[in-house]
C-alpha cells in the first residue's frame, strides 16, 4: 500500500468538510484535482472512503478508520514539529495552552508575563469548559492544560502547583455578611445560586457537604462563574466559587466573603498533560515558570488573601 502525505490531506480535509467543493477551497485546489487525489487513495487502499450523500459525500467505514489514523499521524506530525523548533533554541517553539474558565483570571496574566520573557514563542490559549478540556487531552489537542482537579480514568500526569480554595460569598447587604462565624446548618438554610451538574467545582461542593451531613438548597444553576457572581450580587442567593475569581469584586465592594464552619474548600490547580507526552524546552520552561510564578498573579484583597 503505497499511500502520500498529500493523499492524507487532501482526504482530512474532505472528511473533515465531507465536501470536495470546500476541501479544494480550503486547500486552493481545483476540485478534480482533489477528486483524482481521494481516487488515487482508494486505489491504493482497495476501498471507497466516501458514498454520495445528495449533494455531499459521508465516509464509509473504512473512511472512518482511515480518518482515525490521518488524526494520529497529524498529532505525531505536530509533536515532532515542536521537537525540532526547540532543538533550535527556547525562544522558539509553539506552546498550546488550555485553561478552565476559572482559572483563566490569574492564567491570562501567567502567560502574558512568560510571553515578554519568551517572545518568539508563539503562543496559543483556549479558555474553556472541563469536558472541552478533557476532549483536548483525549486527543491530544493540547500540550498544557491548567484546571481543577482531572479525573483519575484518563492515562494522564498531573501536577499541582497551587491551592484553589472555594469560597462562599453572598451580596454586601445580606444578614449574614456581617457574621463573622457561620455555622453550615445556617447555610443549609438559604438558597443558593449554583455551577450545572457535571463541572469539577459542582463536584467538589456536593461532596463537601455530603461529606458533613448537609444538603445545601439550589435555587439556579448557572453555565459560569460569571454569571453566579452576577446572579449573587443581584440578591438571588448565595454563591461558592473559586477565590481566585473574585478580584474585582472584593476590590469594588460587590461582594464579601462569608465566613462560615469549614470553609473555604480546599482543593488545587492542576497542570495536565497526556501520559508520555513528549516535552520539549518551551513546555518544558513553561512548566517552571507555573510552578515558580504562579502564586505572584493572584490579586487579592490582604482581609482575603490569606485564604488562597
């Protein structure tokens, strides 16, 4: 079987677009220069890789299979690449970062900082959700992914590098602002504006108070910390989110940090990566910068910082 890398990509991007009209657009092809490429693959393989669809073509189980490979091989290609523009030197290279939307408060001006001392590397970031997050790793998207704690089901290494603490936090004017000892049982007691099921901070909150025998009362389920914070400012409830989301609003007086029985949450930021994953200089210097520099971008009030 004798198969191009030209054939593979000209077939990723068919498969990827299942269209031979925009496969030759993106790839500034005609499109029966592209017909004859997918042709000359199939001869070789000895198998179609795409039916008609109406207007469009779908893959055929082997154009499946085939497309699995051509993903791998792209991963294989782009890792090798890394390796090499490091072997020219640190200040070279292509980091791409991930961060979970929490984190990206302090994250951004990690990389802003590690960029001026690093400024031929060029630098990719993707601020997302944790099933984004967990795809990327899956797949290898990703060479660095910064969130809270990864699941122990996936071949990954992990690393702490600082604690997360998870806090309550209510709106100025709430009767229990003012408290300076807040027993749980009081905090079962009121409703509180909440992440969806299924985010890590969700997670980490319902064992928590499982854990103390306490069942808190959601009244909302938010998609963001953004919006909890909104949400808990506007009087509809009380919120826990991570500290390190909170700059703003401590220093603006839009909310407090309640103090209550047990909290905050302890729990930790995490640099993820694929098992066997090869490093190279960038991420490598990356990687000590995080664990050197990191606690130096959080920004907190001093009655406060004391938590993180």
């Amino acid at each position: 079987m004798h198969i191009t890398l030209r054939q593979l990509k000209v077939f990723a991007a068919a498969a990827r677009h299942l269209s031979f009209t925009r496969a030759a657009e993106e790839l500034h092809l005609t499109q029966p220069a592209v017909s004859m490429q997918i042709r000359q693959l199939e001869e070789n393989i000895g198998l179609p890789m795409f039916e008609p669809l109406g207007r469009q073509v779908d893959l055929t189980e082997a154009g499946r299979t085939l497309h699995d490979y051509v993903q791998r091989i792209d991963e294989i290609l782009a890792e090798a690449e890394e390796v090499f523009e490091g072997m020219k030197g640190l200040r070279r290279g292509h980091l791409r970062v991930s961060v979970a939307s929490t984190a990206n408060y302090f994250a951004t001006r990690l990389l802003a900082d590690f960029s001026k001392q690093y400024a031929e590397v060029n630098i990719s970031l993707d601020v997302t959700n944790r099933e984004t997050l967990l795809r990327q790793l899956a797949s290898n998207e990703t060479d660095i992914v910064i969130m809270g704690e990864p699941p122990s089901d996936m071949d990954l290494e992990a690393e702490t590098f600082m604690e997360n603490p998870l806090v309550a936090i209510a709106a100025p004017k709430h009767p229990l602002a003012s408290d300076n000892s807040i027993p749980l049982k009081t905090l079962a007691q009121e409703r509180f504006v909440m992440r969806e099921r299924g985010s890590g901070t969700r997670g980490a909150i319902t064992r928590f108070f499982e854990r103390r025998g306490v069942k808190l009362l959601t009244g909302m389920e938010m998609g963001s910390n953004e919006a909890i914070k909104q949400a808990v400012e506007a009087g509809l409830g009380l919120g826990i989110v991570s500290l390190h989301t909170l700059e703003l609003e401590l220093e603006t007086g839009r909310l407090v940090v309640l103090h209550a029985e047990d909290l905050p949450i302890r729990r930790h930021w995490y640099m993820v990566h694929r098992r066997g994953k090869r490093s190279t200089p960038v991420t490598r210097a990356f990687h000590d910068y995080v664990l050197a520099e990191a606690e130096r971008h959080v920004r907190l009030p001093a009655d406060v910082a004391e938590l993180s």
